[in-house]
C-alpha cells in the first residue's frame, strides 16, 4: 500500500515576533467571533429567505448556501478594524448599518469564489468545508446565484438604511465596486487564468501584481468603506490604503503557503491545487521559507503604516494583519 507523503509544515520560527500574547490573542478571537456573528445575522436577513413556495426559490437556496455555509468573515472584520480605527469605537450596535455593508462586501466575496470554483475556472469540489455550490446545485443556478449576490450587495451599499447621508452611500457603491470591479479583482482573475494557461515565465513582481487586483482590491476596499463610514478624510484614507495593500499581500502569500502545507479538512478547501497544476506561486518561486519570509515582510510593513499615525484605536488592524500570517486556514 502506498503512504501518503506527508505535508510539509510552515516554517514558524520567524513567525514568533509577530505571535500574539495569549492575551490579545483571547482579545482577538473574542472580538472576531462578534464580527462573524453579527455578520451572519446580517446576511440571513439581507438574502431572499426560503420557504415562500416561489418559482425562484431554488436561486436564493444557493446564494444563502454560498454565503452562510461558512468562512472566516476576514473582510467584514478589516471593515469594523477599519471604522474603529477611525472613530475609536470597538462597540458598534448590531442595528448599526456598518453591519450592512460588511455583509455586502461578503456577499460580493462569496460571489468571486462561487465563480472561482466553477468548471472552466478553477474547477473545485471543496469550499468552506462542504461541496461547492455548483456540486450542491447545479453549474446554472451556482452562476445566477453568485450573480445575485453580486447584484444584491450593491442595492445593500446605496439603500439609506446603510448610511443616511447620499454622498457616503455613492462612496461606499463607488469603492466596492473598482475593488470588485474590472481593474481590480475581476482584472485578477483573468490575470491569473492566463498565467495558468501560459508556459511565459514569471517573476515575483508579476505575481505581485496579480494578487494585489485579485485578492488585495477587495481587502483594500473593505478597510477603506469602513473608514469612510467612521468619516475618515482623504488623507487618512490614503494611509489606510497602504495598510491593506500589505495586509493583501500578506493573506495571499500566506494563503500560497497554506495550500502547499494544510490538509482538506484544515482548510476546508482542495489543497496543493497550485502546485498540481504547476501554477505559478510565491511557494513556486520562493520556496516555502522564503514565501513564509516574504508575507512577514509585508505585515512589517503593514504595522510600520498603522503605527505611524493610529494609537489604541488600531489595535484590531493590528490584529488582523498578524492574523493574515498566523492563520491556519
Ligand atoms: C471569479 C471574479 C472572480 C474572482 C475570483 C478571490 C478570487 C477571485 C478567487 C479565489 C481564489 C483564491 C483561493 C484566492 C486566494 C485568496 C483568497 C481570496 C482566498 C479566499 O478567501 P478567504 O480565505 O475565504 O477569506 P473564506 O472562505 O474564509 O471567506
């Protein structure tokens, strides 16, 4: 019988300063389960509820699976460190409309990774733990759900319950959408389809790019909404900016790092796709020390941002960007 080869593990002595104090670790995951939980309220009410008898009902089946079945919630807590940052308050209500937004920008998250998962893209079984939705479903209603929830955020975005005043909603609407949009992720994706179609060799700084429109647009856009709702001006704004280019960078070369060590049932996704495929990564290029050393880089430089111009009210960005690089799935 033959063994299976063992995983290698994520190199972890460097990780050690960027380890979290039992402390703020429990401060952490208390106040991560509060975003996931106010999160998941939000999007139960936000999407079409089954069990009406209508015609259409099996769409909304499918966008409530792909949206409640489960995920970390990273972008509505960036969006909450975002507004906290920003207004100092850690204690946002749960009829407060931040928490709208934030189950937008999921929705529009869960949107990218249905699509990402359909045959002639990636072409997955396993997201979140369970089947994709197109597995569940089918190919057809996985495609007109994840283009209702796409569609469906951007009504949450500019209805008034979500911020009363006009030019904040425009705001919100118009962040979302270049994040989302054809120059930011949407852009990302098509990159990377044709970097696995392509025998080209590529550079550190290619990928770079690639991962900063398809993963780090939407991260960028969810720190920079919650800021905008917490009133913040242009200035602090573009730092914020910075902030979560980093921390993009970070979760996404960690994530390269995590594919090429975690198992299925860590990640709740297939792992070693990448590598299968002979896809191009930071694991590829670098190796896993270096890939490892490289996301540590870019959460420096995240926390260089933040400390120049955020005390207290920071912390949860501070947090977020360790977490981007000690997460396990
Ligand atoms: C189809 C337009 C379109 C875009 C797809 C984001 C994306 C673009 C594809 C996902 C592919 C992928 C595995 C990217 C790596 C980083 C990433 C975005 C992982 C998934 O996000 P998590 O880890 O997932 O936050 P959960 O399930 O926790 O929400």
């Amino acid at each position: 019988m033959l063994l299976a080869k063992p995983r290698p593990t994520p190199p972890s002595k460097q990780m050690e300063a960027f380890l979290l104090t039992a402390a703020e670790e429990a401060a952490m995951q208390a106040w991560l389960k509060g975003v996931v939980r106010i999160t998941e309220a939000k999007l139960d009410e936000l999407t079409p509820p089954v069990g009406s008898g209508q015609p259409e009902e099996r769409l909304w089946a499918c966008m409530r699976y792909g949206v409640l079945v489960g995920g970390k919630r990273f972008r509505p807590a960036l969006m909450a460190a975002g507004y906290e940052a920003v207004t100092g308050n850690p204690d946002v209500p749960e009829d407060h409309g931040l928490w709208r937004a934030a189950a937008a920008m999921e929705m529009i998250h869960t949107y990218s990774l249905m699509q990402d998962d359909l045959p002639s893209m990636d072409n997955d079984d396993l997201r979140r733990g369970q089947p994709t939705a197109h597995k569940k479903f089918d190919e057809m209603t996985a495609l007109l759900a994840s283009d209702g929830l796409l569609t469906d955020a951007f009504a949450v975005l500019s209805d008034p319950q979500t911020h009363l005043d006009g030019n904040v909603r425009a705001r919100l609407v118009s962040l979302a959408a270049v994040g989302a949009g054809s120059r930011g992720m949407v852009a990302g994706q098509m990159v990377d389809m044709l970097f696995e179609d392509s025998r080209e060799t590529r550079t550190v700084a290619d990928l770079a790019r690639l991962q900063t429109l398809k993963t780090g647009a939407l991260i960028k856009a969810s720190v920079t909404m919650g800021a905008v709702m917490g009133g913040a001006d242009e200035h602090l704004l573009s730092k914020l900016g910075w902030y979560a280019e980093a921390v993009g960078l970070a979760f996404q070369i960690w994530d390269d790092v995590l594919d090429a060590t975690g198992s299925a049932a860590q990640l709740g996704k297939t792992p070693g796709k990448d590598a299968k495929a002979g896809k191009v990564t930071y694991v590829s290029l670098l190796g896993l020390e270096g890939a490892s050393q490289a996301a540590l880089d870019q959460v420096r430089t995240a926390l260089g941002e933040v400390d120049h111009f955020c005390g207290e009210s920071c912390e949860p960005l501070r947090w977020l960007a360790k977490y981007a690089v000690t997460r396990t799935r």
